[in-house]
C-alpha cells in the first residue's frame, strides 16, 4: 500500500529504534531525564530559542502556548486563522475554560492572515488581544509556507500592541527546506513556537515548543496541569534526536515527490488541482470527473493500492513522506489514471459475486 494519507504515518527507522534502546533515562517529572534534556537543548539551539520543552503532541503544544501566554485567562483575547488547524481540529472549548476568547479571522489563499485585520483587533481594548497565532507552513491551504518577510511584519504589529506571536510550525523544517533558510530564521521573530516531531521527521511521537526561558517555564507548569508530564520520556526524546539529526535534512525529496506527483495529477483528465499551492510535502486534488465524488473516488484509489485522506470541502490530500520513495510515486501516478480510466468500482454486493 502506497500510504498518502499523512506523513504521520511514517514509521521510526532502524537508528530511531537504536536510539531508544540505548538511552539513559530518569524521571523527567523530576527534570532527571538526560536525553529530553538533551533534544530540548539541542532544539532551543536549532531554533534560536532560549529554550524548549518536550510535549505529547502538536495539540498540546499549542494548548500550552495558549494558556501559557495568556496566564490569568481574565478574557484576553487569541487572534486565529478561520482555517487554521488550532481553530478547525483542536478543541475550542478548552482555552474558554480558561477564559480565553478566540477571534477568528480570514485566512488567505497564501495562509496569511490580514495585516490590517490583526491591528484593527489589536487596537480594540476589550476584549485584550494577547495572542496571535500563525501557521507554517499552513495545512489546510495545501502546505504553502509564509514568506520570512510577513513573519517579521505580523510579529512586529503584534509586539506594537504589546501581544504575542505563536507559531505553529507543525511542519516547520518543512517551510525552512522550502524557503532555503535554517529554522532558527524562520521562527526569529515569533515568541513561541510549537513544531511535530512525529510528521515528516518520522518520530513516532512528539512535538517541541520554543521560546523564551521564563516562557518555557511556564509552559512546564502547564504541561503538568494538562497530564503532558511523562516519566522516562527519554524514550521519546531518543527518537526526537535522530528525527532532527537525521530527517530534518532530508525533506527536499519529499518535496520534489510531491512535485512530481501533482505534475503528474494535473495532466489526467478528471482530476483538479492549483500547482501554485504545491509548495512542500503536501498536494491537495479535487475529482472533477462526474463519475465521482471524493469518497467514491478514494475508495477506488485504495483498491488500486493508494491511500489519500479527506481535505475537507470536496477534497482530497496526498502528503509524501520518506516512506514513499520515486518509483512509489510513479506506481501511484499509474493507480490515479487507471481509477480514471475503469471508473468507480462496482458496488459491494456486485463485486462479492465475482470473487
Ligand atoms: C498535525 C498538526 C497539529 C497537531 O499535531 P498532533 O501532534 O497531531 O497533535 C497542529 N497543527 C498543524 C498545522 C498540524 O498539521
């Protein structure tokens, strides 16, 4: 199976496994674990932060960002993107509980968010704007990254009005490779930042969050209040190393794959898609062949071998991976065009006759 659902389901490799096998561990409740010392120094570093913090997952990462950068709750205000994984996939509710108010605002094509919108919501009084929150590169718009210039442009509007910037940079190395920079540029002018280890750099679990050191320590009381404190995490911290050491420079060739696979979507018949938006791992279709709809459509691509998600909306998302290699790319490409070409399968109970 050819698996383009998401590059979440790639496998920790060979050295990954090592890695955990061989790792000293201690209580990192206690602070005592030196390998999640280790890939928090080594990400505070990578990044430029003063400091970084070990957590379970994206959606944690950036619930503790929200809550640590709005501490007393007290209705302060979180600017969002409309499309925005933190606004669309994670629980709103939860940061109401703490009092703060989501203010959502139009995302762009490009993934951006209105420069004018954000200073018009920052100039208001009440509700407080605390936080703005971006995304890099942004997911539900097919993967296009944020340019380094509108980065420091948001991150000065917001410091203007004395708010903050988070990223979620879920695929953050991902928008490094595609902008040919190092993360740490990226990311120079946001206060905190939360990017996955379990994506494209293949980890099996984890996200890291960056910023400053006393924001950092609070985002460890906030972790703890959440239930993201884990014990001997240095199991999960071993294959964070070599996600970084070892994945991180490797991503171009997901992003030539992807490349490949939209050009060669967007010459079959019955298949629509904007190459512009093709800017990392991430190519995002629609079926315009009226023999489909998008689940009809994946149903059949699976049954040729190749796994694609559902985008939302009438779409369909293939994300590559390092476990989908040229000739994988190439032996989807030919499963595409022969679902075009033999129409929707059969239905169910048609088919079990002929087996
Ligand atoms: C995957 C993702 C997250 C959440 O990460 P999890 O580790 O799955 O909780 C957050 N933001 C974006 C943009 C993502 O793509």
């Amino acid at each position: 199976m050819i698996e383009l659902r998401s590059d979440t389901f790639t496998l920790p490799t060979r050295e990954m496994l090592e890695a955990i096998a061989a790792a000293p561990l201690g209580d990192e409740c206690y602070r005592e674990d030196p390998t999640v010392r280790r890939l928090e120094e080594l990400v505070a570093a990578r990044l430029g932060k003063a400091a970084a913090c070990l957590m379970p997952s994206g959606t944690m990462a950036n619930l503790s960002a929200l809550l640590s950068h709005c501490p007393d709750g007290g209705g302060c205000a979180v600017l969002v993107g409309d499309q925005s994984d933190i606004w669309e996939y994670e629980d709103r509710a939860v940061p109401t509980w703490a009092g703060i108010r989501y203010r959502p605002l139009e995302t762009r094509r490009d993934g951006t968010l209105s420069l004018d919108e954000i200073a018009a919501h920052c100039a208001a009084a009440d509700p407080r704007v605390a936080l703005v929150c971006l995304e890099n590169p942004h997911n539900l718009r097919g993967g296009v990254v944020l340019g380094l210039d509108y980065l420091e442009r948001a991150a000065a509007l917001a410091h203007a009005h004395g708010a903050r910037l988070h990223l979620d940079g879920a695929r953050l190395f991902n928008a490094a490779t595609r902008l040919g920079v190092e993360p740490a540029r990226v990311v120079r002018a946001v206060d905190s930042v939360q990017f996955c280890l379990s994506k494209g750099l293949a980890a099996p679990i984890g996200s890291m969050l960056a910023g400053s050191a006393e924001f950092i320590e609070r985002v460890r009381q906030t972790r703890k209040r959440l239930g993201g404190d884990m014990h001997q995490a240095g199991v999960v911290a071993a294959a964070g190393i070599v996600a970084l050491e070892r994945m991180a420079g490797r991503l171009e060739e997901d992003h030539r794959h992807a490349r490949r696979l939209a050009e060669g979507l967007a010459t079959l018949p019955g298949l629509e898609l904007d190459l512009d938006t093709v800017q990392t791992n991430t190519v995002v279709f629609r079926v315009a062949d009226p023999r489909f709809d998008w689940r009809s459509f994946a149903d059949a691509l699976s049954e040729h071998g190749v796994r694609v998600s559902d985008f939302r909306f009438g779409r369909l998302r293939a994300v590559l991976h390092y476990g989908v290699g040229a000739q994988d790319v190439a032996r989807a490409l030919g499963a595409f065009a022969r679902v075009l070409e033999s129409g929707p399968r059969v239905p169910r109970s048609e088919s079990a006759q002929t087996v």
